[in-house]
C-alpha cells in the first residue's frame, strides 16, 4: 500500500513542507530511516536524526523549530505521537484479516462460532464455548467450556482462556497470557495446605490487552474484573477477587495481589506490588518498583518508593539517603567531641 504526503495530510489535518507528491509505503524509526518510509519526531532528543534521515516523510509537532537544511517532506501536526499511532491503527485495519476453520483445528459440537471467525491448525474451542463474529484464534490457543469471546478479539498462540471466563470486543491476548487459572487460595492445617476451591470467573471488558505470559486469576467466588480500556503489559499477576478499573495501564512485572481494588486511569512501573485487600483510587501514578502495602487514601496521587510514599517526599528521602554515611560519621565525631566536653567540664567543677 502506498500513500503520498498529500493523502496523509488530508488524514491527520497536518500542515505539508515539502513535496506533497512524496511516496511512502512502510514506517521506520527516524535514526533508521529508509527511502519510501514515514518517521516521526516527537521526543527532541532524536532532533538530530531529523537532518541526515532517509525517510521520504517526517511528521513533527507544528512548533518544531528547523535549523538547517532537510530532505525529506515534514508534515506539521498538533501531536506527532499521537499522529503516528493513529496511521499505525488506520495501516493495521487496511490489512486483510484471515477467516476460516482450519480442519486440525477443534471445535466442539455445541460450541457456537460467529461469522468471518478465524480459528488456525491446532486451536481448541471447548464445550458450549462462544465465539464472536471476526474473532481471531491462533493456533495453540485454548478457549475453554463454557466460555466466551467477543467480537474481532484476538487470541495469539497458546493464549489461554479457563472455563466460563468471558472475554469482550476487540480485545487482544498477546502468546501464552492465561486468563482463569485458579487463583492462590490455601487454608493452612496441621496436615499442610489444603487447596480452596476457586469456583468463580474473569470478565474482561471491551478494548483490552493483555500480554505475554501475564495471568489473570479466577476469583474464589464471583469474578475478577478488567474493566474496559485497560492495557496490561507482559509478564503481569492479577490475583483472585482483583478489579480493575477502566483505562488502567501496567508495564511489565507488576505483581497485584488478591481481593485488591484499582481505580480508573491509573498507571503503575515496571514491577511494582500491590498489597492484597487494599484500594487505589482513580488517577494514581506508581513508579517503578514501588510497593503499596496498603489502601491510597487520596485520589491522583503518584508515589514512589517501598513502603510508597508521596514520590516528591521520596526523592528528597533518597537524596539524603546517599549522605547517610558521611551523617553517621559526623555523627560519632559529635559524641566524641560531647564526650570530651563533659570529662572537660567535670574537671573543671572538681577543681573548684
């Protein structure tokens, strides 16, 4: 497929500088560019690329100031990353989307299957399994008795949906995500562990992803919640009796534990931890290897450290903490000194 500058203006509202005629037919990196691609330039860091890029088409935001001579056609934007995920998406939908029953894949006789269903060699739909119109099975990948699969989602190889589990529209589950396993529930006697029963679901919501090798528990009773909008990144656990709320992103090792509560937007680092039956409202912030021990009590917080902490409090925590030993040795100097001060003293009050 290609696109000239012009169309892709059209598309985005940009503002051309340069050939509007100019062919694109792939995307890559600006340092990476190539004739006949589309780059962007969002973050001033890569500025400099921007003047020895191949790449026939540069979008930038429209304040991006030029201090020398280019040779490819910049099209000016409101936002230059939000632009480019938005012709990512529109490049993605034009692409033909496979459809058909493969024969080695199985299907269960009382399973239900949608039209332009995809279902690849080796894919197992399971008992009265529901499968949505457009969705995509890969092969490997398990849909479990009595569960369901929304419409034009998306299951990759060897991604796992447990039974009675339901999963919404245009969702994606990224290769080995398992979504259902039982969740960590044991009571403790004199003989060992004796394992509880985990008799309830995971509803997941419309629009979200999941990724690779992240698990998503069943709740003990009732269901676990990932609500609508929520983007998972790999390598994540969300514990039995976990809800969380619309829009919420996680990167990847993130650790939830169970009966937890997340609110809507929130955003958490690289392998924070979330204590189990806690609560964090709407719009919290959590940096990277942050552990909440317990519930937030405000609302659009962003914390940092382990136990958190307001993240601001923290940073001027952590800039004295590197001062700690050069403190303690100051510290004992004064003692030595007070020390020395008082032998002084009380030799002066006997000499008296």
């Amino acid at each position: 497929m290609e696109f000239s500058a012009e169309m892709i203006a059209g598309l985005v509202q940009g503002t051309i500088e340069g050939n509007p005629k100019a062919v694109v037919n792939d995307f890559a990196k600006i340092e990476e560019g190539r004739p006949g691609c589309i780059s962007f330039l969002a973050n001033p860091k890569y500025a400099h690329y921007l003047y020895e890029t191949k790449s026939s088409v540069v979008l930038v935001n429209r304040d991006f100031v030029l201090e020398g001579e280019i040779q490819a056609t910049l099209i000016r934007v409101d936002n230059a990353y939000e632009t480019v995920a938005k012709l990512l998406t529109i490049y993605e939908s034009m692409k033909p989307k496979r459809a058909g029953i493969d024969p080695l894949a199985f299907v269960a006789s009382t399973a239900k299957i949608g039209k332009d269903v995809y279902l690849a060699p080796f894919a197992v739909i399971g008992e009265n399994a529901v499968i949505g119109d457009g969705a995509q099975i890969y092969p490997h990948a398990t849909v479990g008795d009595n569960a369901s699969i929304g419409e034009n989602t998306i299951l990759y190889s060897n991604a796992v949906v447990y039974q009675g589990c339901k999963v919404g529209n245009r969702c994606i589950l990224h290769a080995g995500c398992v979504i259902g396993a039982d969740g960590f529930g044991f009571a403790p006697t004199e003989e060992g562990y004796e394992k509880i029963p985990q008799i309830g679901i995971v509803t997941i919501e419309d629009d979200v992803e999941i990724g690779a090798n992240t698990c998503v528990d069943r709740s003990t009773m009732g269901s676990t919640y990932i609500r609508r909008g929520v983007k998972l990144d790999n390598l994540i656990q969300i514990a039995h009796n976990c809800e969380v709320g619309e829009h919420t992103v996680m990167s990847s090792q993130v650790g939830v534990a169970g009966s937890t509560k997340i609110g809507q937007w929130c955003m958490f680092g690289g392998q924070v931890g979330i204590g189990g039956h806690s609560t964090v409202p709407n719009k919290t912030l959590v940096g990277a290897q942050a552990g909440v021990s317990s519930t937030v009590k405000k609302e659009g917080m962003t914390l940092q450290g382990s136990p958190a902490i307001d993240a601001k409090h923290f940073w001027r925590c952590s800039a004295v903490f590197k001062n700690l030993p050069d403190m303690w040795s100051d510290m004992n100097n004064l003692k030595k000194q007070m020390a020395e001060l008082k032998n002084q003293l009380a030799q002066l009050t006997e000499s008296k």
